[in-house]
C-alpha cells in the first residue's frame, strides 16, 4: 500500500478581525495592474492583513528586496506573538469557494510531503504541469527562508473521475465545524470553510490512497507551480543540514496547498494571454507570421491601438503550439529588450493595449482533459500555458501554518 501523501495538518487561522481585510489574492494576479494593488492597500490600510505577508508580483521591480523580505519575515512574527491566529489542530478543511459567476468551486485543504514532489518531468507522485521559470524562484526562495508562516495560494488537482475524495463532504458540509464564512474583497465572490477531523479525515486519506494505488501520479499543479518549486528548493537546502530524526518531523518538509478535483463542474481553464511592450506592432507581427508553422490547427488573435487580426498556426497539441509562440517570444525579447507580461482576461489586454508601442496576443484556452495525459507523456506545458479560471477567481491568502522548528 503506498503512503499517505496528503495529509491533516495544524492550521492557523485569523479571529477577532476582518477577514475580508485580512484575505488578498495571489501575489502573481494583476502584474500589470499596480492600481488594483493600490486599492487593496487603501482598503486595508491599519488592518490585520496578509498584504502585509507577501510580496505582489506587481511591485518586483525597483524595489529594495531584501528590506521587503525584512518586512514580510516582521509582520508574520507579529501575527504569530499577537495572538491574532488561532490554531486549528490536526485537520483538513473542506472548502466551499463561491466564484464570481455564481458556480461553486469546492477543494481540500491539507499538507503534501516535499518529498513527493518534483518540479521536472520525474515519477514523483505530485508533479509540475508546466515549466518553471527559474529565475523566479530566487526571490520566494529568500522570503520563505525568512518567514515563520506559509500562506498557501497554491491549487493542485486530482484525477477522481469518480468524485471518491472531496465531494463527499458536500453531502455533510452543514454538519462540519464552521471555521469561516465571508465575501472576498475586490470582487472574488465568497469562501466557506468547515473542519474535517475523526472519521471524516480518515475517509478522506482512505480515498486518497485508493486514488494512489490506481494512478502513479496523485496530483499535478494548476496554480502556484513557482510559489511549490521554491519550497522544495528551500526543504533541499535545509535538510541537508538537518540529522535523519529531525528531517523526518521538521514542518518545512511539507507544503499546506489545496486539492481540487480536476472534474469539479466549476473548474475552468482559462488562457493566459500575452501582452508585448515596447514593440513595433507591425514589425513584431510581421516577424512572428513568418516564424511560426503555418496551418488551421489553432487560431490566435493580435491585438493593438484599435487594430485586431487572426493567425492560423499548425501543431499537434496546445501545449507545443505555446511552446513555439513562447520561443519566438523569449528570443524576440532577448535580442529587442521588449518586455513580455502574462495577462488573464482578455479585457486586460484590451486595456493594456491602450499604450503605444504595445501589443496583445489573445490564446485559446485548454481542454482540460489534456492535462493529466499530458503530464504522465513526461512532458510539461511551457510557462504560463493556462490557468485555472480568471483572475478574480484566484486563491486568496487566508490560512496559515508555521513552518520552523
């Protein structure tokens, strides 16, 4: 029989404050869009908050890192001496995520051992879904190496065409331990949380195992794939210092993230697009058509200043035809010192687009069926090849575990 890989775990969770100040979105959401971050400092301003916890994506340029890391690593050391987190012990939490549109996404919150993932094409148990960009990892390294907490924004998915794991729990939900129920700020609908302890925990690690022993891979990564990489690298690097015994129980080992049935209704994939700054349209286009394979495989669309057109490529699957556009795209920028951005939402393109010299290029969304196959052929996505629903639709901060001894 194989081992358990997810696991209940001791939570840490706000009380006596407003959560919705307290939840902010995934650092990696509006990259481009310094405004919305502004808001939600505006919003949450003197408040307990996780913004105070990590650092937007937004801001990565011309800051001074290391006094941010130093802020950071300071306000969860606050959090944890004032009495703001309340521990929840030994648990999964079952959560109810309603989406901006209405549907229901439902999920599991829980630990993975480190030790089962890997973040390249490898048999590990928990896998990557694409390709992990690696100079992003050297700044999260540095923050989770300073900090006490994690602050989980990362979605891994299982394969449970039978809905044996997590659904469940829906038929007993009302009769769970209510941990939170509240809006999410900035338009992100709603969050439910009830605690899964006893005999309802051991279920939910019985069906999980089953799942294992019919599935080499238990899990792959939809969102966070750098946020989990960098974890890993910092459990790597730790453990070597650390005796047999210690390494066995030290919290870093694992990763707090939560699982979603990949056959959950509410899950959607949603392309992320690319937006060009500091470009020539014309010149860019002309050169991207002449590169790319010709074909009625895949269409995209261009977008710039009020000008919009459609490109037939050929390739056999999504993920190569990414692939190709995102090797034009990584060299054109190299030789141009053009700056490419990862954009959810076509109306953020369209408003990106608005600047000169700009340029959006509209991808196709993923059958999400391709992705499991996909990832047991031992080949992953390229970077930024989908994601899992709209940005607004993102994880936002809420539970927290310690990660030091």
């Amino acid at each position: 029989m194989k081992k358990d890989i997810f696991m209940p775990t001791d939570i840490l969770l706000p009380e006596g404050i407003s959560l919705e100040n307290w939840s902010v979105i995934a650092c990696d959401q509006f990259s481009s869009e310094r405004d919305y971050w502004e808001r939600v400092r505006d919003k949450v301003a003197g408040a307990p908050t996780t913004l105070n916890m990590i650092l937007p994506e937004a801001y990565l340029e011309g800051i001074d890192e290391a006094n941010e890391i130093e802020k950071i690593a300071a306000a969860m050391d606050e959090c944890l001496r004032s009495g703001v987190l309340r521990e929840i012990k030994d648990s999964f939490i079952f959560i109810e995520r309603t989406l901006p549109d209405g549907h229901v996404r439902r999920g599991l919150l829980g630990t993975i051992d480190l030790e089962d993932y890997e973040f390249s094409c490898t048999e590990a148990a928990i896998r990557a879904s694409e390709g992990t960009v690696l100079d992003r990892l050297p700044t999260r390294i540095r923050i989770r190496t300073a900090a006490s907490l994690e602050l989980p924004h990362i979605i891994a998915f299982i394969d449970d065409r039978d809905k044996t794991v997590i659904e469940p729990l829906s038929e007993k939900a009302d009769s769970l331990p209510l941990l939170y129920d509240f809006t999410l700020m900035e338009g992100g609908g709603s969050i439910r949380g009830m605690q899964v302890t006893g005999g309802d925990a051991e279920a939910v690690s019985s069906a999980m195992r089953a799942l294992h022993e019919e599935n080499d891979i238990l899990m792959v990564m939809g969102d966070g794939n750098h946020s989990l990489a960098a974890a890993k690298e910092y459990w790597n690097a730790l453990k070597s210092g650390l005796s047999e015994s210690e390494r066995l129980v030290h919290p870093a080992r694992r990763a707090m993230i939560e699982v979603n049935n990949l056959y959950d209704p509410a899950i959607g994939f949603e392309a992320i697009h690319r937006v060009v700054f500091g470009v020539k349209p014309i010149d860019f286009i002309s050169e991207f058509e002449a590169t790319m394979a010709p074909g009625t495989d895949y269409k995209l669309c261009w977008v710039s200043q009020g000008r919009r057109d459609a490109i037939g490529i050929s390739a056999d699957c999504i993920g190569n035809m990414i692939a190709a556009i995102q090797a034009f795209l990584d060299e054109y920028a190299k030789r141009s010192g053009c700056r490419i951005d990862y954009i959810h939402g076509e109306d953020v393109v369209h408003r990106l687009i608005e600047e000169e010299d700009t340029l959006g290029i509209i991808l196709p969304a993923m059958d999400k069926s391709e992705l499991f196959a996909t990832v047991a052929a031992k080949r992953l996505f390229p970077k930024k090849s989908f994601s899992v629903g709209r940005a607004r639709e993102k994880r936002y901060y809420l539970e927290c575990r310690e990660i030091r001894m």
